[in-house]
C-alpha cells in the first residue's frame, strides 16, 4: 500500500506568522505518526520562512516512521541533509525565491551537477529521490545520475483532473512505466488533494509514496488532524489496487 508522508511546513507558517513556538512542529510531527502517517516530510528554504534549519535537526530523534527531507542543494541544504541524516532526501529544482515548486528537474542539463550531489547523499547511506515531470527523457536522466526514486510533480495531474482524470492520469503512468522499467522507486507530490488522490493511486502502478501538505494542512483546520490523516489513508492502496 502507497505510503502517506504529512508535510508540516504549513505548521511552521503558522507558528512563525506570529512568533514563538505555536503551533508546534515537533508535537504535530508526533501526533501525525500517532495518527498513521507513515513518514514526516519537510522543506527548509534559504530564507527559512516557514522550517527553519534548527527545525529539522530537533525533529529529527522525534520520527519513528520516515524522515524526508526536500530542497535546492545548495551548499546549507547539503550540509544540514548530511548532519540530520533523514531516510530520504528530496531534491528540487526551486530558486531561492520560490513560493512552491513550480517544475521538475532537468535532469539532462544538471548532468554533472546532479550526479556529484546524489553521490555525496548516496555514499552517506541516505536514500535519494528526484523531483521530476513525467517525460521520460527527464526520468533516464534521474536513473544516469544514480537516484534511488523519481517523486513525479502532480501539479499537471490536479489542474487537469476535474476536466477528465483520464486523460490527467495517463502521462503519469507512463511516467510510472518507465521508472519501473529503470529499476526507479517512485514517489509523487503536489497539489494532490481528497479530490484526486485516491483515483491517482488506483490508477498509478508501483506507487510507493506520496507526500502532501497544503491540501491535508487545509483538510484538518475542519475536519481534525487525526480524521484527516485517516481519510488521506483511505484514499490510498484501496481494494481495486490491490486487485491490480
């Protein structure tokens, strides 16, 4: 059954929308697992204007599921993933100004670069995945360079979803075809919702993992965090999947 990793930068908005430490990070990453999610994701920015670095290295002792962390690599990024030590590290095409991602990797084009940054996390026993879109082009590029998974960017999927999620979920499996085929784990996230996500992973072979934030962030102001975690669940591995 697919994975749920929660996404707490939005705890982390909130708190620092105001200052001091509520609501707290550390407590929603605990009672996320408590509740059944089965890995805790976060995104530290340069800026720092939600998870802040000193976030991550105190979250880290806390998680008993999966500790994922994403970001730019540069030089502060490399070296926080490096100390902390996550399960997995998400890497992200974003410029330092970005408000969310936008896009993934050209892997053809940051050949060299991708290729030192994943061994380093690699040789360090940490597992790596790559933000990517679905052309499969992008995706050879993922396995060249020696990631571990591809987490595809599902933006496209959401937009195009309420129009015909058939036609919003075809590029996706075939993204998901050539990934098996190249020996590729496969995550996937963004924009992805109680709406859309329990047809996308029905539809969606080998998914080992989605992480979403804003939309169960969004989800629990109304329904609870605990209820929304169950009803996020719900949504994945579902009876026609398993019957796949």
């Amino acid at each position: 059954m697919t994975r749920l990793s929660v996404n707490i930068n939005k705890i982390a908005t909130l708190r620092n929308s105001r200052g001091g430490t509520r609501p707290s990070v550390t407590e929603a990453a605990i009672r996320c697992q408590e509740f059944g999610a089965e890995g805790i994701t976060i995104h530290p920015r340069p800026d720092e204007r939600h998870i802040r670095y000193a976030d991550a290295r105190e979250l880290k002792p806390l998680i008993t599921t999966e500790f994922n962390i994403e970001g730019y690599p540069d030089p502060r990024f490399i070296e926080l993933v490096l100390e902390v030590g996550p399960d997995q590290v998400t890497l992200v095409p974003d410029p330092p100004g970005a408000i969310t991602s936008n896009a993934g990797w050209d892997t053809l084009a940051n050949h060299d670069f991708l290729l030192g940054v994943v061994g380093r996390f690699r040789q360090a026993g940490i597992r790596v995945s790559l933000f990517v879109g679905t052309d499969p082009k992008m995706i050879e590029g993922a396995a060249r360079v020696g990631a571990d998974r591809v987490e595809l960017y599902t933006e496209p999927y959401a937009t195009d979803y309420p129009q015909s999620p058939a036609q919003a979920i075809q590029p996706f499996i075939e993204a998901a075809k050539a990934a098996e085929k190249l020996g590729l784990g496969l995550n996937a996230g963004h924009d992805l919702s109680l709406e859309n996500l329990r047809y996308f992973d029905q539809h969606l072979p080998n998914l080992l993992e989605v992480s979403i934030g804003h939309a169960l962030i969004a989800d629990a102001l109304y329904l609870g965090m605990e209820e929304t975690i169950r009803q996020y669940k719900d949504c994945l591995g579902g009876e026609e999947k398993r019957l796949k």
